[in-house]
C-alpha cells in the first residue's frame, strides 16, 4: 500500500480520501497461476487507460506495479506450483480538497491485495449458471459503463436483484435496450456456430478474457462478430457463456425462463480448452 507491504488489519484508507467520498477509484482483478499473472501487463494498459481518464496521476511505473505484484505473491506464499491467487490493483483519487470536479489536492492512493482463490469445481462448469434479466441499465454516455471503476454499485444491485430471484447472476442491457454485459463478466452467445458477442457501443468494459477469446477465434478460424442486438438474440442463441480473468469461461444454462439448448456446448468446450492452453503457454515458468 502506497510503496509499503503491510498485514491486512493494518492498511487503512484516509476518511477524506476521494475513493470513500466520490466513489473515484479504478481496479483490475487479476488471476495468477502458480505464481505468475497472466496478461498482468494488459491489465495495467487497461487501468492506465482508466487512471487518464479520471485524471488521476500514479506515483509509480507500471513496472514498479509489476515487482509489488510478483513480491507480494511470494510474500503471501502464492508462488509455489498449484496455487491460484486473486490480485486486485486499486488507484484511488487521494485526498479530496472539497472540490467536486477532477482536480486533486494530493498524490493517488495505490494498494495490491493478493489472496487465495479456488475456481469453480469442475461440476460447475459442466452445470452451468443462470441468469436473470436486470432491469438496471447500462447507461451508453456514461464514462463509468467502459471503465473497472470502484463506483459498483449498479452491477451489486443487478446480481442481488438475480440472487433475490434464485438466479447466480445477471444479464444487463444498455439504456437502448441492447445487450451488454453480465454484473461482472463479458457475453459471448453461439448461433449456428457463429460467435457473436455485443460491440464496444454496449456500454461495457472490454475484458482481457474477451480480448484473449476473440484472439483464439481468429486464430482457430472460428467465425466471431461484435454485434449490437437486443435480448431476443440471446433468446435464441444455440450455446451462451461468460468471460472474465477469474472464472475464465463459465458456461449458461438458463436464461430468464429459456433454457439454453446446449450447455456447455461444443464451440463453448473448444475455447474454454484452448484458453487454457493459452494460460498454461503464457505462464510456463
């Protein structure tokens, strides 16, 4: 935290940081294998994209980020073989000087939290998840709608409104009404063996995992397209699955009361082995 290594019940933001007051921070959520994170250099291309947009100045390089990391994975004893961690980088906006614009008083705020992480069991990849229609929207002009932002809470209230309905999650569209995303994941549907997943116009945060995805597409000749449609193209769709770097790809039973055909199906299974194949390639000590 802010260049220190720290025991957890020790790190403590200031009450009048902008993060607590204005919600103003950025993150990303990175999976590490046995030790070593994969696309950690994407995900901090990402936040950098993030931190510029929030005007927010890092007192640190993206490879000073890189060394915390690594450290701090060896510290909390994650870099043996086997061991799977969640990392969260988090920037937040400093210390406030009352101003409610973009101008800041201070320095950002940085801290890393490496923790243990257990992926879902193989029996949940077979089964599948569920996931309600939200009615809470993605709003199309809002900056926060493309951006990993700490200012959460239409995604919290969207996966409690598809818990409160015996769901796991849920499918959100934008204020248009097209497709955009899961609370916390990138929507990929199959049709016809065609992969089609929703634009960069859906108000949504473009996922390395999606970008890894539509990468193994290309490579594999499987024919993928960005599309902007509405909820009767996942209503029809013949295979749907989620991405995002903990889960990697978790497949879809049901959506709303429409069970999906195929669960987990062929074009599904193939990615999903080939982006391990990647993982493992891109993390081969």
């Amino acid at each position: 935290m802010n260049g220190e290594f720290l025991d957890l019940a020790n790190a403590r933001l200031p009450v009048d940081d902008r993060a607590i007051l204005f919600g103003e921070s950025v993150f990303e959520t990175v999976r590490a294998y046995s030790g070593r994170p994969f696309r950690l250099e994407r995900h901090l291309s990402r936040l950098a994209d993030a931190v510029r947009l929030f005007r927010i100045d890092i007192p640190c390089s993206a490879e000073d980020i890189i060394g915390a990391v690594y450290l701090l994975l060896e510290q909390n004893g994650l870099d043996g073989a086997g061991r799977q961690a969640r990392v969260r980088i988090t920037v937040t906006g400093g210390q406030s000087e009352g101003v409610k614009g973009l101008n800041k008083k201070g320095p950002a705020g940085l801290f890393i939290l490496a923790r243990p992480y257990e992926p879902p069991s193989e029996e949940a990849y077979r089964n599948g998840v569920t996931l309600a229609v939200s009615g809470i929207k993605r709003n199309t002009s809002s900056h926060l709608s493309s951006v990993k932002s700490g200012n959460y809470m239409d995604s919290v209230f969207a996966r409690q409104e598809a818990l409160d309905r015996g769901d796991d999650d849920a499918v959100m569209l934008t204020t248009a009404g097209n497709l955009s995303e899961a609370t916390s994941s990138n929507l990929f549907m199959v049709k016809g063996g065609e992969v089609l997943t929703p634009n960069l116009g859906c108000a949504f945060l473009p996922g390395v995992t999606r970008e890894a995805v539509l990468e193994l597409c290309a490579q594999a000749g499987t024919p993928c397209k960005p599309v902007m449609e509405s909820l009767e193209t996942l209503m029809g769709a013949d295979e749907v699955f989620l991405t995002n770097s903990m889960f990697e790809l978790m497949p879809v039973r049901r959506v709303g009361t429409r069970v999906v055909p195929s669960c987990p199906g062929p074009v599904t299974l193939t990615l999903h082995e080939a982006y391990r194949g990647l993982v493992a390639q891109e993390t081969a000590p």
